[in-house]
C-alpha cells in the first residue's frame, strides 16, 4: 500500500483527506502528483516509514569553506583534505542514513552524491543536506574580506531553496567571519549557522561530528533568523562570539549574550534572546566591505607616532580596544591630539572594551576624554563584531560620514546591548499574567514564564483572527512573543493570513514574525493566503521574501491544472503572484497552461499583479 502522510497533500487534498483517508488514498494513487515521484518510484516504498515521509523533511545547505574539520596531516601539519568530507559523511551512519536514501532516490532526485539525509530526528524530522565544498578549502586563517563576499552570494543565491545553511569554516578568524555575515545578511529569516572543530573529523576522537549535527539539526528545525555559531553544544549569536581557547572542545565563548540555545537531552531554545529584522523588507546580502579598517590596542607607554602612524589614509575605521569601561590615559595629551586630529579628518573610530565582558561608559574622566576627541562608545560589542559592522557602514556609498556614525552607535543586529532605559516590561509587571499565575499559586520567574508562553499564543492567534492589533500590542508588551506557534503550529500570521488582514499581516512582520513559520501540516502563511485568496497579503508576503518550498511548487502543477479545468482564473492569478509556476506540470503530464481552454486568459497579463 502507497502510505501518504496527511501533510504531503496540498490543501485541496488535504481538506478532502479529513473527510475520508481511505478516499484520498485512492486519489493520491491515481494523481501521484509529482512530489512523490521521488518516493513513488522506489521499489521499496513499503519500507518506508510514514513519519519520515517528504513532508516532514527540511533542506539545509552546507557550505564547506575549510577549518580542521576537514583536515588531515600532511609533513606532520594539519591541511584542508579536498574531495573527502562528503565520503566520510557518508560511512557515519550519524550524519547519513544511507537506507532511506537508497529507499527514496535521493541521489536521483538531487542529481548529486553530494547530497545526504540525516537519521530521523526527536521530532520526526529528516533533514536533507547538499553540500557545496570551496575550492581550495582554506584554513580560516587565510580568509579574507573576499571570501565573506563569496559566501554571501552562495546564500543569497541558494536562499529559497533550502531552509537553513550551515557553514564549515576554520574556527581561528570564525567570530570575524560570523560577525560580518551578521551584516552583510540584510533582512534575514532564515537560520545561518557556522561551525567547525578542532580536532578534525576523520579522527576517531573529534568534536567536529557533534557540532556539525548539532548545527544541522538546529539549522532544519527552527526558524531562528540570525546568523549564529554553534559549538559544544551551545548555538551562539555569531555577532557575540569570540574564540577564547585553542586547546579546548569548548572553544567559544559569549560573554555579553546568553546563548540562544543549548543542546543537551533537548534541544531548547531562548527565544526571547532570538534576534528578529522586524521588517517587511526582502533578504538581500550586501558584499560591498570597506578595507580600510584596522584594529588598535591600547598598551601602557604605546607611543604617539604608532597611534599617529596607524590612523594615516587610507585608514578610513578603527577599533581602539581600551582598558576596563573604555578609558585610555588622560594624562597622554599626545596620544588624545592624535585621535582628535584623525577623528576630525573623517576616521571613525570606535571604543571596545580589551575586557571580555562589560560595556564601555564614560563613567570615569579618563573614559570622557576619548568622547571628546571624537571617539564613538562601542557599548559592549566584541573587536571582532565592531571590526566587521565599520567594514559594512563604512561601504555604504549612499550615506555621508554623519549617517554612517550614527549607524554606528545603533543596534543593527543585536550586536550590542539597547539602552536599558528602553528595556521592555518586566513579565511579573504584568497584571494578566499576575492574576492567572495567582489562581494558579504560581510564583516563580520560571512558572510565570511557562504560563505565558503557554497562554500568549493561543491569544495571539484569537486576536488575529479578529483583527484586533490593540490585543497583539498589549500581549507584546507583557512580554509575549508575538512569532510562536499554538498547538498546530500555526502563528498569527498565519491567522491574519487567512483571515487577510493586511494590515496586521504588516504590524506582526514589524513585530518578530516569519514568513518561513510552518504549521503542522507544512503549511506557510503564504500557502494560506492563497488558498483563501487574498491577493494584497499574498503581495505583502512575497516582497517580505515569503516564497513556495519546493515541494510545494512541484505539487502546485496539479492545483493549477485543476483550476485551468475549471476556469478559474482568479485562483490561478493568484497562485501565480504567490510564485507558482503555470508551466509546472500536473499529474498526467499536462501543465495548467495546456488545460486551459477558456477565453479571456490573457486578462492574466495584469500589471498590478506583477511581484518584484
Ligand atoms: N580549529 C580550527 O579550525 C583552526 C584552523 N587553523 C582554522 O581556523 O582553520
């Protein structure tokens, strides 16, 4: 017997399969719609485990840029191995399950070895990795500027394809690389993870396997849209990291930020630390870097003609690593007429903390005096993140020197922590969760937190259902996030999809929410939009970067040619705007372009319609 998850269907089929499965068995034997081809063409499709159907599976890309994980020895020092990761990969029955791949045809299918599946994960997810070896493979600490920009465009390139990309890389320079793609990752909403290891993974002992599934994992099951840095079981905002040990498994550390998640018996997840772009804008990678930039640490007796020295053109950005809360000597009047003169001529120059934790404040005189010559307060950015955010401002060729400052001092990707004055309510502050947790005699941080994150989705999606923004603003405020799943895994986008609420749709973009949510039939707020027609949040989710899976785009030949048969053109205008393709073929071949035999069909050619 054929076995078809509910969620391989599309939601026609899926709506039909509630009222009868054994029906939509029938149906699913006689359509075999092109996304099970790669399953209905196995010769074993009974051995096949209906919860490692397609539709629980996720895509990652993987980016091999080099690093130990892929070195061996060669004259008795470690180098990058070419053409042998994706070998070992496949002999680790951990990282690549070879039965389900033979069972589906998967090399087939991607038309690629270079392509591999995880063993079923907890949550009955597979995860299907491709990955894309550089060549040559470098050790990190060859990379330069350039290589960022390679793998920018790798990503945006790649970017609808695959749910999330893990990048192998060197861990020596990881933190800078990880920092600069932090921002060069404009609008993100998608995972991008980096890793490596350091002891390399041909070895019997090593980290490198851990840490690559432990990012593979993250990066295929959950919607955290930043660029991070997973390591020893800890999953990193990449903009806060620093490599602290050389010699260690525990190499990274975060000092000013908690991680955002850890992996230990469960993967959890913190949320609430989880950086959003808040935007309606669509992911773009901006490659342009400025070069010259450069890193100064302060040392006691550092001379004037050193500092006068480094800060010559084209030195456009500097990082001056201070001491404790960024103070430098006051009693240097040399070394503060050197930072002025430059400051004054254009060089933008940052103060960082040569502390690993902390921020820098202008709490002592000798803190003070750098303000005045002109210097910006880091806060508590790491060199390497304040490096990398100079490198990016500073190529901005739209902005003058008083716009790129200002960037500067801003939170751009929750590379240093806001002002405290504007921190949000406290959770105990709020008067909903208060009275609950009394009934309940609940007390603790930890319980209230529980309360709310068990109540506030449930109401979100109630409030997007009506329509009512004042609800959502008053839930945000009480600290509830605004971009969790209910019980089906549905979001109040996808609510407000539904419902087309288009300006709600807007408020919670604004507000944390993701266009890549999917509930538990698979289903986006882009799907659900189309499938209640509603053409502006449709429009509103395709220019935020909402896009069709795969899959979804190999079934929807189907949906179209049925709705060719049917004449209507008003479901295929709109499922063409969402991205589908009217030349995608049905299940007998046909493309919906094909069927359609009913007049007016060039009316479809509608301007308003178009979808940059
Ligand atoms: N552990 C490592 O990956 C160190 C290596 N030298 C690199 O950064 O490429």
């Amino acid at each position: 017997m054929l076995i078809m998850a509910e969620s391989n269907l599309t939601p026609l089929y899926r709506a039909l399969s509630r009222t009868s499965m054994e029906t939509i068995e029938d149906f699913s034997r006689s359509i075999n719609p092109p996304r099970m081809k790669r399953l209905s063409s196995c010769n074993s499709i009974e051995c096949v485990d209906p919860v490692t159907s397609p539709s629980a599976e996720a895509r990652v890309l993987v980016i091999n840029t080099g690093g130990t994980i892929g070195m061996t020895l060669h004259d008795n020092v470690l180098a990058p191995k070419a053409n042998a990761f994706v070998k070992q990969m496949r002999k680790l029955p951990v990282v690549h399950d070879e039965l389900y791949a033979q069972q589906t045809r998967l090399y087939d299918y991607y038309g690629s070895e270079n392509t591999l599946v995880l063993p079923l994960s907890k949550d009955n997810k597979r995860i299907i990795y491709t990955i894309l070896e550089y060549k040559p493979l470098l050790d990190s600490s060859n990379m330069t500027t350039d290589d960022w920009g390679r793998i920018g465009k790798d990503i945006e390139k790649n970017y609808e394809n695959y749910d999330g990309f893990v990048i192998l890389h060197g861990t020596d320079t990881m933190a800078y690389t990880a920092s600069a793609l932090s921002f060069m990752c404009e609008h993100l909403g998608k995972p991008i993870i980096l890793t490596g290891s350091q002891v390399p993974i041909y070895e019997m002992r090593n980290d490198g396997r851990d840490n690559l599934l432990g990012a593979l994992l993250i990066a295929g099951q959950f919607v955290i849209p930043e660029v991070c840095l997973y390591f020893y079981n800890k999953l990193y905002r990449g903009n806060r990291v620093t490599k602290v040990d050389a010699g260690s498994f525990n190499a990274f550390s975060s000092p000013n930020l908690a991680p955002l998640a850890t992996a230990e018996v469960d993967i959890t997840i913190n949320w609430d630390t989880v950086w959003r772009a808040n935007t309606t804008a669509k992911f773009q990678v901006s490659t342009e870097l400025n070069r010259n930039v450069g890193l100064l640490r302060l040392f006691p007796g550092i001379t004037s003609a050193t500092v006068r020295a480094f800060l010559q053109p084209p030195m456009e950005g500097v990082v001056l690593e201070t001491y404790g809360s960024g103070n430098a000597p006051d009693n240097r009047l040399d070394l503060l007429e050197e930072l002025k003169k430059a400051t004054d001529s254009g060089v933008i120059i940052i103060n960082c903390t040569q502390c690993l934790r902390g921020t820098v404040s202008a709490s002592y005189a000798t803190g003070k005096v750098l303000m005045d010559a002109g210097l910006i307060a880091g806060g508590d950015m790491t060199p390497e993140a304040a490096l990398s955010k100079l490198s990016y401002v500073l190529a901005k060729k739209d902005l003058d020197l008083a716009a790129k400052k200002k960037m500067m001092a801003q939170n751009l990707r929750g590379e240093m922590s806001a002002d405290l004055a504007g921190a949000k309510l406290c959770l105990s502050d709020s008067r909903f969760i208060q009275v609950i947790a009394k009934s309940l005699s609940i007390s603790c941080k930890e319980e209230l937190e529980a309360i709310r994150d068990a109540l506030t989705p449930p109401l979100a999606c109630a409030a997007a259902k009506i329509g009512d923004k004042e609800a959502l603003e008053a839930i945000k405020e009480m600290g509830g996030n605004l971009f969790l799943g209910d019980y089906d895994g549905r979001t109040p986008l996808h609510i407000a999809a539904c419902e087309g609420h288009l300006e709600l749709v807007e408020y919670l973009l604004n507000h944390g929410a993701t266009v890549y949510a999917k509930d538990r039939y698979g289903d986006t707020p882009l799907c659900n939009a189309v499938r209640f027609r509603h053409k502006e949040v449709v429009k509103l989710l395709r220019k935020t970067g909402a896009h069709f899976s795969r899959d979804k785009l190999e079934e929807a030949g189907t949906e179209l040619c049925s709705l060719a048969a049917s004449g209507d053109l008003e479901g295929l205008k709109i499922w063409s705007l969402a991205g589908a393709d009217l030349n995608e073929t049905g299940y007998d071949g046909q493309t919906a372009i094909q069927v359609t035999v009913f007049d007016g069909f060039n009316e479809y050619d509608d301007d308003d319609d178009e979808v940059n």
